[in-house]
C-alpha cells in the first residue's frame, strides 16, 4: 500500500501529456506498461488514473505523437501498444525545454533571496 | 477531417473494450504475481482502475465527433425515459404543440399581412395620395376628386407614375349565370403603375379612358377559371357589365386581387366636368430620387393652387396626405393583428412555464435516478445536456404537432374569418418560413422551459437525495414562481377576453330600432340599360312584391332602398317652408320605403301615420321623419303638418307634408349613433337613382330559412335576368355586421381557454406534488390528532399561496394590457370591474377546481402507512 501521508500529485494535462512521450522515450509501451513505469519512476508518488491515461493516449494519438499498434502479449492477450512518432520526438523536445526553464525558475524561487537581491 | 463513420466508431469502441480489458487483466496478474490472492487482486484492481463506463466515456470524447454520439444517445434515452412517463410526456408535449401551434398560426398570418412585401414592383415606392373633404373620409377613405386628380396625375413631378380607381357592385351578364360582382373601375396607368401585367392578353391602352375607346375589360383568374374555363376562352369575349358591352382583353394572375378583390377590371373615364365630386383613390409610384418631404411639399402646392380655382360650390376644409400603400392596405388591420400577437406569445410563455414546471417537478421525483448517475461518474454538465435533451425531445415532438396544429389553424383560421375584415389573407399559407418559425418556436420553448429545471435538478447533492429522500420539504420557490407567472399570464389574457365579451354583449343589446328576428331579406339592382325609368322600376317592385307575399309563411313584405344595415346610404339636406333655417351641416338619410315597410321593420309609429296605399304619385307628397329629427328640427313638437322640400327652388308640388314620426334606426355598424331619416313612400319618387338598389324585405311567421329558398323564384318569376345581389335572414345580416367584434372576441376566449387550462394543469401539478412529498408530514399531524379539516385547509393556504402573488401581478399587467384594447371597446372602459372580477374569479375557480384532489388526497393519508 502506498503511504497515506504522501497524498498524491495532481497532474495538469499539458503535464501528463509530457509524462507519457517522456516515457516512451526508452521504447513502445502498453497502457498499463506506461502506467507502472510512471509509477516507479515517480518512487510512487504519481499514480496516473485510468480515467486520465486513456484519454490521454487517445488525445496523443490523434494528434499523431504517438502511433497505436496491435500487438500479441506473452500472456496471448491482444494489446495496444504506444510507440513515439518523429512529430511526437520533435514535441517532447519543445516541451523538455519548457521544463527545464520553468523547473529552473521554480527552483530559483524555492531558494532563499540573497541579501543582495532584496 | 474526415468523421468517423458509425461503424468506424463500433470497432473502435471494440478496440477500446480490449484495451481496457487488458490493462485490467494485466494490473491481476501482475498482483497475484506479487502474491495477493486472487480475490484480494481482483477487488485491488478494481478499485484502482475505477469506473470503467467513465474511463471509456472520457475517452471517447478525445476522438471527435463524440457529440453527435452523445447527442443521439441522450435523445434515445431521453425517449425511453419519456416513454416511461407517458402523463408528463403527453401533457408537455400537447401543451407545448398548443404553444408552438398558435405561434405559428399568428405567426404565419402576420407574416402574409403586414411583412411580406406586396405582390407588385417595387412595392416600397408606391403611396395613396389624397386630398379630400374632412366629411367624406370616413366615407371614401383617403381619395381625391375625380377632377383634381387628372390635375396632378399632369401636374405631378416626384411621381414617375399615377393612377386611380373606384371600386363598386356590378352586374354581369352574358358569362353564364347572372351575378353581382365587385368592380374596379381603374385608369389605363394603373396595371402599369403597380408594375404588374395580365398572364393572358393586355393591359388597357393608354386611350381606353376616352368614350368608344373603353368598351374593354379584364377579367381576374378565378373568374376566368369559372365562367370560361380556360383563359383562351375568355380573351375576346363579350360581357355585359351593367348593361355595357365589354370586350375581355385580358386574365390577370392568380392572386392579383388588387384593389378589393374584383372580378373585373374596366377603364375609369376621366370625367372633367367641375361640379363632379366623384372620389377616387390616387396611387403613385414615387420617382427613386424623391423624398416624401418633397412629394408632400408638391402635393401642398398642387392643392393650394387647385383651391384657389372657382367652384360652382361650398368650399370645404379638406385634408390633404400621402401614405405608403401598405399602410393604408393594413393600416385598420395592424393593431388587432398586434394584439392578437401579443396573446399568442402569452399563450407559448404560459406553455413554456408549464413545461418547466411539470419537468421541475419531473426532475424531482427523479432524484433517485439522477443521484445514482451522479455518483457512477456523470459530470454535472453532462446531466444539464441530458436533461435538456429531454425538454428537446418534448419540445420537438411538440413542435411536430404544433405545426400540423398551425396548418389546421391558418385553415380555420380563415374559414372562420369575416371575409374583408383581414386584406392579403389569399397570401396566407403555412410556408417554409413559417416551419422555420416553428423551429425557433421549438428552440425557444426547449430553451425557456429547460434549462432552469436542468440546472436545478443538477445541483443536488447525490449523498442527500440517495441517503433521506422523501424526508426533507421542498418549499419549491421555482414552481411557485412558475404558477405565479402563469396565473399572471393568464389573467391578462382572460381579461382580454373578458373586456371582448363585453363589449360584444353591449353591441348586441344596441336597440336596433326595429326586430330584425323572423326578417328576410333579398336585395337587388336594376341596371340602368334595363330599367331606364323610376315607373319601371316601381311596377317591377310592387310586382316582386305581389310575388312575395304570397309565399306560404310571409306575414308581410316590404321594400326599401337602402336597408338599415347596409353600409351605404342616401344622405342629404333639404329645407323646411317655416321656421329657422335647417342648419348647413345637418343631413339626413333619405330612405324610400313601400307603404307596410314600417310594420314589416318592427318600427313604432310614435306620432301621426305610417304611409297608406293612397300615398301614390298623384296624391300629396308625404314624408314620415324619425325621431331624432322632429326632436332636433321642433324641439318643442308641432312637426306633424310641416313642410319640407329636397327642391333648391321649390314649386307648389315639390313640398311634402310630414304626416309621421317613427323610431329611430340604427344605419351601418349598429355602434353608430342612429342617423335622422326622412322617409318617403317609393310610390311618390321620380328619381331613378333613389330606387335602383333595393332590399325586399319580409316578415315571416317563424323561421326565415324556409322562406328565403323561395324568394329567388319569385324575383326570377318578375324578371328572370335580374341578378340578386343578396338574399339572407336579417339576423344573418346583422352578424355580418358585428362579426368583426365578435371574430375579435372568439379568438381572444380561445386563447384564453388554452391559458386557463395551462395555468389549471400548472397549479394542479404543484399541488399534487406538495401533496406527494408532504405525505409523511400529513401522516404526522393527522396522527397527532389533527382533523382531516385542517390538512384541507393547509392545501387551501398552498393554493393561494401559489395563486394570489399571481393574480396581482396579473391585474396590473392587465390593467396596462387592457389600454391597448380601448379601440375595440363599445361603451366598456378598459378597467372594467366585470372584466377583472370575472377573470380573477375564472381563475380563483380553476386554482380551487385544481386543488380539490390533492386536497382529497391529503386528507385521506392513513397514517400508518405514511410513516413507515
């Protein structure tokens, strides 16, 4: 069980959007794949709901940054599996940007002012 | 971008199942794996994964093109739903049809008179041009002397064309049977003026106003259609009008009716001769570069030129104008038309507040329902559209049955409609324009009625309608005010209709004068070419006469010239040998009557005699007077003996001795103040123009149907030729005369009933639902020991609550309503106390009619049952 004191993050859309192309940065994945994967790379602390998932695929889908094929799983189940387009590369590689600048800005505003500033 | 065809969108929805799915089994699987047991993994799962209607739902809506899905789901259902609550569908939808229904029955109607363009040329450069005495408006309308219009159709500058016409009855012959037909008698410029041209045949060439030239006529298509059957057949054809030969050389198209619906179109000469006052409507086309001010400022010159002429009589102060045609065309018919408008625009709001209310109260019984969906995932919005949809749905099926409702309307409509009293009503029909109207009635209606119920029933908190429904007391504002609005609503309509009723019932109680019950009457012409003296005409009536009292069932007959009701009259001076002066402006009716005319009419002989069979042409001339004029003439009595002359410079033989006073008679529209009339015995007239229109009238013993069947062969039997211009009961003449007011009136208490029994079903349903959701209160105190009495009374207190802030919003919204009515009204002012107490107590009785079984049912609550 997750740790109930760790409430978990609300994911804008924009932000969850960049999540997902983020991970299928290291290859094509499943729902369910990309979901986990967030999950442990967030340490737990991103749980992405189904209800958020889906259409955010479908979405990234439709505006062709991510391409959908049907594959065979081991277990013989027929699942969905996300693969990043170069559009969708070209995308991730704006919005990484963005990130970083707003990350930077972000911590800039975390840290105490010098006196020098104030 | 190309949208997803529905199959397209069922594999995909397949692919999403899948997809789903297998995330699904692959989140258990990866928990057993972990260890959990299989039952702890599924129910894991399951949490996590969440709702998975929703998760589908939501991501539908990414791939596009979702709403027409939805849209098309919320319909299905909202019908399913609907089909479930046949009560509340039926009445939604037959009170919205009404609404929609009247809607576009005015609608369509309004639209056809007063908006859609004349059928002629150009029609906004087309105007009246008048200019005639004070005196003779109410007569002629706005017109122009005969004279003075050859003047300025020259004379004219910022008119690029003129034209003029007269209508009146004419006689035709020589085209099957023989019949009395509206003529217009029109200048040659007129076809040209209006911009129109025949469909067979010419127009009338420019010298056809000139004697010899003018023996040519043309003839309107329904005509053609039913005395020649094809145009060809008309074209070339001689007619006979009023004893004229005329050469038809031309058809015009369906639905030219101008002016007045006339049969038959013939050239107006032009008559110079000075001391001719014949009247004539003028219309112009005004030039694209003129003004009104200009064309006015013309006119004013023209006609202070004109009257600086010599005339060889008394100049009169003359009014002079210039209107558009259309609103001279529409002008009479604009304000009823606007009220009628208004009533129906209250009868769509009543219906829309109804709907809102029954879906309100809809909405709350749903709770349950609504609650549920709530807490599976439904968004707010999304149950705001499925709700609308619902009022949609029921709006459109209403609006379906609301626009066959106007088609069977307009029908009515104008079946029922006294023919002249609306102009254009050949342009009315139910057109595409009109269906769009209905569409936007629809729109509105789902609108006005939805949305406030909709964002209502969305608001509630699903935990307090699953947890204790049925325990809390809805105090219900919203439908109070939704039954305040419609008891207001209607209660100017009743009102309205109250205010007609009676002013109707004041105009049917006019004292007519004389006992129109058991009269029939039969009026007749005789052309000039047939009858070319006053003799003639005067053996022809006393044969007819003769003819008709022997008729089986005829107590008396009787003719006269121009009979009470009729809206044209023989008006003039004469002058008295003693005494003062007759005053210049005093004019009387100059009626010939047959010597019985007086005891057939149901007239008193107040003083002296009726005429006598000895009144002939050789003996003394004698003349009865009405009352009103011995009163104004010899206020202090002594008429009888006197001696009158219609003679400027009288002869020993043109004075007539008064030997009678009789009643007064109303003449026209019954509301008008009786005129005075002098009376002469037919026998004794020697001019031909005071007898060649006459109306036999007949007492019978009872009903005069069964005497009018044989009036016409006993006209024909004197004169087979001799076309009949009426024949019909006195009563039905009389109707004829009041129909306007009484259509006015008949369209006003119907809507009115449809309010009434909108705002009846509006209450009941707010009662009936106070009643359902106070059960378990009742149940209480009845248990405590109340009587049933005071749970009576309690319902009581809800009706007027819900009724009496409406009914004083109502009268002063009335009261202000009603001014607007003050034209129509006959001797009823338009505040009325009869009128307000009657419609406050029409409602009262309703609210009291719609409370009485919710009431009943209060009452009887069984306590036992109610608690549980």
């Amino acid at each position: 069980m997750n740790d109930p004191t760790l409430s978990r993050i609300e994911l804008l859309q924009g932000t969850l959007d960049f999540i997902i192309l983020q991970t299928l940065r290291w290859g094509p994945r499943h729902g369910y794949g990309i979901a986990q994967m967030i999950r442990a790379s967030s340490g737990g602390a991103l749980q992405v709901e189904t209800g958020s998932l889906y259409p955010a695929l479908h979405r990234l889908a439709k505006k062709k940054w991510v391409s959908a094929e049907w594959e065979i799983a081991e277990s013989g189940q027929r699942v969905r599996v996300y693969t990043l387009t170069a559009a969708g590369r070209k995308q991730l590689a704006t919005e990484s940007s963005k990130w970083e600048r707003l990350s930077r800005v972000i911590a800039g505003l975390m840290r105490p002012p010098k006196e020098s500033d104030a | 971008m190309k949208r997803p065809s529905l199959r397209d969108r069922d594999a995909r929805d397949r692919d999403l199942d899948d997809e789903l799915r297998a995330h699904f089994a692959m989140a258990v699987a990866d928990r057993i794996a972990r260890g959990e047991s299989p039952h702890d993994a599924l129910a894991a799962a399951q949490r996590e994964f969440g709702n998975i209607t929703h998760v589908k739902e939501v991501t539908r809506e990414m791939w596009g093109g979702a709403w027409i899905e939805r849209l098309a789901q919320d319909a299905r259902y909202a019908v399913r739903v609907l089909r479930r609550s046949p009560v509340f569908a039926l009445t939604s939808i037959a009170t919205l049809a009404l609404g929609i229904g009247v809607t576009t029955a005015m609608f369509t109607v309004v639209r056809s008179v007063l908006l859609r363009p004349l059928p002629f040329a150009a029609p906004n450069e087309l105007y009246v041009v008048a200019h005639e005495p004070d005196r003779l408006l109410e007569v002629f309308g706005d017109a122009m002397p005969d004279h003075e219009y050859a003047a300025f159709a020259r004379a004219a500058r910022t008119f690029s064309a003129t034209a003029a016409y007269r209508t009146y009855p004419g006689t035709l012959l020589g085209a099957g049977e023989p019949a009395r037909l509206p003529i217009a008698a029109v200048s040659p410029s007129f076809f040209a003026t209006l911009g129109v041209r025949p469909r067979s045949g010419n127009v009338f060439a420019s010298t056809a106003d000139q004697p010899g030239a003018d023996n040519v006529a043309i003839i309107s298509a329904s005509l053609a259609r039913e005395r020649f059957g094809a145009d060809a057949a008309a074209i070339g054809r001689w007619i006979t009008l009023d004893g004229y030969r005329k050469r038809v050389i031309g058809v015009m198209p369906e639905g030219f009716e101008f002016p007045r619906r006339p049969a038959v179109w013939v050239p107006l000469g032009e008559n110079r001769d000075p001391k001719n006052t014949r009247m004539e409507t003028v219309i112009a086309r005004m030039s694209p570069s003129a003004t009104v001010a200009q064309a006015d400022a013309e006119l004013h010159a023209f006609v202070s030129n004109e009257e600086r002429k010599p005339v060889p009589y008394r100049r009169e102060h003359a009014y002079t104008r210039i209107i558009p045609l259309r609103d001279q065309l529409v002008g009479d018919v604009r304000t009823p038309l606007v009220m009628f408008s208004l009533a129906v625009g209250i009868v769509l709001l009543i219906a829309c507040a109804n709907t809102a209310n029954l879906t309100l109260m809809r909405a709350t019984t749903r709770r349950h329902e609504l609650a549920i969906r709530t807490s599976i995932g439904a968004s707010r919005g999304r149950l705001v559209r499925q709700l609308l949809t619902e009022t949609f749905v029921i709006a459109a099926a209403g609006g379906v049955v609301g626009l066959a409702l106007a088609f069977a309307g307009v029908r009515f409509l104008l079946a029922v409609l006294p023919p002249g009293l609306l102009p254009r009503t050949n342009e009315v029909h139910v057109d595409p324009v009109a269906i769009g109207a209905a569409a936007l009635a629809i729109f509105a209606a789902a609108a006005l009625s939805g949305i406030v119920p909709a964002v209502v029933a969305s608001r509630r908190d699903p935990r307090e309608a699953l947890g204790d429904a049925g325990r809390t007391v809805a105090r219900a504002p919203l439908r109070k005010l939704f039954v305040a609005v419609e008891v207001g609503l209607s209660l100017v309509l009743l009102v309205g209709a109250g205010l007609m009723i009676r002013s109707f019932e004041r105009v049917r109680g006019i004292d007519l004068g004389f006992t129109p019950r058991s009269l029939a009457t039969a009026t007749l012409d005789f052309p000039e070419t047939r009858y070319r003296t006053t003799e003639s005409v005067q053996n022809a009536s006393s044969a007819i006469l003769n003819r008709l009292s022997a008729i089986p069932g005829v107590w008396s007959a009787s003719v006269v010239n121009w009979m009470p009701l009729d809206s044209a009259y023989i008006a003039g001076d004469f002058s008295r040998r003693d005494g003062p002066a007759v005053p210049d402006n005093y004019m009387v009716l100059k009626p010939c009557v047959s010597a019985n005319y007086f005891a057939t009419m149901g007239m008193h002989v107040r003083e002296g005699r009726g005429f006598l069979p000895s009144d002939v042409a050789g003996a003394e001339p004698v003349v009865v007077i009405s009352e009103s004029m011995a009163r104004a003439l010899w206020p202090n009595g002594g008429a009888i003996g006197q001696l009158l002359t219609f003679a400027n410079l009288p002869g020993a033989r043109d004075w007539m001795r008064i030997v009678g006073i009789v009643d007064d008679v109303v003449h026209g529209d019954p509301r008008d103040t009786p005129m005075p009339a002098l009376y002469r015995p037919i026998a004794q007239v020697k001019e031909l123009f005071f007898v060649n229109h006459l109306t036999f009238v007949v007492r019978t013993n009872g009903d005069p149907s069964a005497v009018i069947g044989m009036m016409r062969p006993a006209i024909h039997a004197v004169d087979p030729e001799q076309p009949i211009a009426s024949i019909a009961s006195m009563d039905a003449e009389l109707r004829a005369t009041i129909a306007e007011p009484r259509f006015r009136s008949f369209v006003l208490i119907a809507f009115s009933i449809m309010a009434l029994v909108m705002a009846g079903v509006g209450m009941y349903g707010v009662l009936a639902y106070a009643v359902s959701e106070r059960t378990r209160e009742f149940g209480i105190r009845l248990a405590l020991g109340a009587e049933p009495r005071a749970i009576v009374r309690l319902i009581g207190t809800t009706t007027a609550a819900a009724t009496v802030p409406g009914l004083v919003v109502g009268i002063a919204a009335a009261l202000g309503a009603a001014r607007l009515l003050t034209r129509f009204l006959f001797e009823v002012p338009p505040t009325d106390p009869f009128a307000f107490g009657g419609a406050t107590g029409v409602l009262l009785a309703a609210a009291f009619v719609a409370a009485i079984g919710p009431a009943r049912r209060a009452a009887r609550v069984d306590p036992t049952i109610a608690m549980k």
